[in-house]
C-alpha cells in the first residue's frame, strides 16, 4: 500500500480515505480537518457528500466553508472559557 499511495496527491489520499469510511455506511463521522488537503470546489463538494451519506459528522476544522454548512458549531475557546467549578 505504501507504494501505492506514493503516487498520490495529499488530496487524493484525503479523498480515497474519506470513501473507505463511507464504504462502511457509518452512522457518525469523526473527522480531523477532512477537508484541509482539498482545493475550495472538491472541498465543499466532499462536504455536500458526507451531509448526504452520514447522519452524524463530528468535525474539528479550521474551514470556514465547512463551518458555514454545518447545522451546529462547538467553538472549543468558547468551552476554555466555561468554569465548571459551582
């Protein structure tokens, strides 16, 4: 496999990988920056695909385009911030 993968781009292994995980039909995603080797049109495209094939996709991002089409949005300095001390 190494071999092989040595004759991609970061993106098409990026992409290759997110099908092996939708070859599985998963229920829920977690994904670490799905979207972060992927030009802006195959981005939204990937994102436009997981919505369609997975109920619930847990994402850690920096890609605006993909926090703009997410339904809801956990901003991990909001959670630093709460005191859970009472």
């Amino acid at each position: 496999m190494d071999l092989i993968a040595n004759n991609f781009s970061g993106g098409e292994l990026q992409r290759i990988n997110i099908i092996r995980a939708l070859l599985k039909k998963p229920q829920t995603l977690i994904l670490n920056e799905p979207t972060s080797a992927l030009d802006q049109a195959m981005a939204i495209k990937t994102i436009e695909i997981l919505k369609q094939k997975v109920s619930t996709i847990i994402v850690i991002t920096h890609s605006v385009e993909f926090i703009a089409l997410c339904d809801d949005v956990i901003n991990i300095e909001d959670i630093k911030n709460i005191n859970l001390s009472t």
